[in-house]
C-alpha cells in the first residue's frame, strides 16, 4: 500500500538526515520527488492526497498525458533525458526540468520560455558516474557552461541532478554523491541563490542524502514494480 511505503521512506529520510546532521553536512530538509513514471494516473492522485508535493515523470509524452486526464494539482519534475524537440512541451509541462544535461537544451529551454513569459526552474544534470548510457554534462562541459548561465535570462538554474551508477553493493555509491555534493556547495558559493540537489533513487536514495541530497527521486520503493506495458 502506498500509504504504508511512503511511511517507511519518510522514516528513513529522516533516519538518514539525522546521520547527516551528525556528520555536520548542511541541509536539514528534504524533497521528496514521487516517481509515478509507468504508473496509472490514479497513482498520482493517491501520492498527492497522502501529503506528496512533487511528482517525477521521465517522459514529455507520458507526463502530457496524465496532466491531460488528472485534476491540476502537484508539482511537475522532469527527470528523464528531454530531446532538442521536446523542449517547447516540457516548458509548458514542468515545474522544474531537473535533467538538463548539454548547452543546446539550455538554449531551446530559454527560447521557450522566453516566448511564453515564463522563468523555467531548471536543475544541471552531471555525468559523475561516467557510465557510457548516461547522460549529463561531463565536468569540462559543466565547467564551460557556468560562465554562460546568466546569459539565459529565463531560466533561473536551481541546482544539480545527478544518477549514480547501478552496482551490487549501494556503499559503491558513495563517493559519486559526495562528489555530487562537492560540485553543489562550489556552485552555491557562486551563486547563493542554488538550493537544489536531485540524488538518489530507491535502491540508494539513503546514501544520497547522507552524503548531502535535499531532493530524493523516489519510484519503486514507494509504488512497487512499474508497468511496462502501459501506453501512454
Ligand atoms: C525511474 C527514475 C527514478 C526512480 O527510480 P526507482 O528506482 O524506481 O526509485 C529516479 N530518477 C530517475 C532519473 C529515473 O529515471
């Protein structure tokens, strides 16, 4: 039941920011990203009824789609990669675009929400964990770009977002997100204003926050296996 799950994950983000706490690492709250991807509709609701505030989809289509058919309600996090051509549906579609992972999308981004009057919250996504089917600004592209951030009037950089690599033993995970966490506090000195960052799924979201996440994305742990034979 998703009432019961959600009881036990908050129990552990809390376990886990007190471990955090006692190892002095800033940050004493965080966001919880519900990930509803290959999940009914309903999911949704059901999440948002029991106190859930935001919701992870990794697909514009998919997201277009549940919006279309639910109340409004919740806010909308992009997690998955967006192509070029998507851009202009997932500035209509999301809160926050937490998966921006090269210059050209940040770009299109802008463009979009500079024509529909809106400032896009945006997270960068970075290739820590150098696995070759990931996505992610590498650390010279991510060093290239910092630059160039303000010359994006409209969208307004909140933080970072990374994915750590898949492995046996979640301990593995570890030094990816304190480098995560690393890069995070560098990018806050420069710019105060960051106050995001995206680590940890469910299978090592714990580990994330202990080295500093304030934002988890949480799917299976919460909803149970996903549905690949929903169509969207
Ligand atoms: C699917 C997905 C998640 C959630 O994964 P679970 O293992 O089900 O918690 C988190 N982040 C991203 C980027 C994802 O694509």
């Amino acid at each position: 039941m998703l009432v019961d799950n959600l009881k036990i994950v908050q129990g552990k983000i809390q376990a886990a920011l007190q471990t955090r706490k006692e190892a002095k690492l800033t940050g004493d709250n965080v966001t919880l990203v519900a990930v509803t991807k290959n999940h009914a509709p309903e999911v949704i609701t059901e999440a948002l009824a029991l106190g859930v505030e935001c919701i992870g989809e990794n697909r514009v289509q998919e997201a277009k789609h549940k919006k279309e058919v639910l109340p409004a309600g919740g806010k909308w996090h992009l997690i998955g990669h967006l192509q070029t051509n998507k851009a202009r549906q997932a500035v209509a579609l999301f809160e926050l675009i937490e998966s921006v992972d090269s210059e050209r999308l940040l770009e299109l981004i802008n463009e979009e929400a500079v024509r529909i009057g809106k400032v896009q919250d945006v997270l960068l996504q970075l290739n820590i964990a150098k696995e070759e089917q990931k996505t992610g600004f590498t650390r010279e592209e991510y060093l290239a770009i910092l630059p160039k951030l303000d010359t994006y009037k409209n969208v307004r950089v909140r933080g970072l977002m990374v994915i750590a690599q898949a492995c046996t033993d979640v301990e593995e995970t570890r030094p990816v997100f304190a480098a995560g966490y690393r890069c995070f506090c560098r990018l806050k000195e420069a710019r105060p204003e960051i106050d995001c960052l995206s680590m940890g799924m469910s299978n090592d979201y714990t580990v994330a926050i202990e080295e500093g996440a304030n934002m988890v994305r949480v799917g299976t742990a919460l909803f149970g296996q996903r549905d690949y034979s929903l169509k969207f």
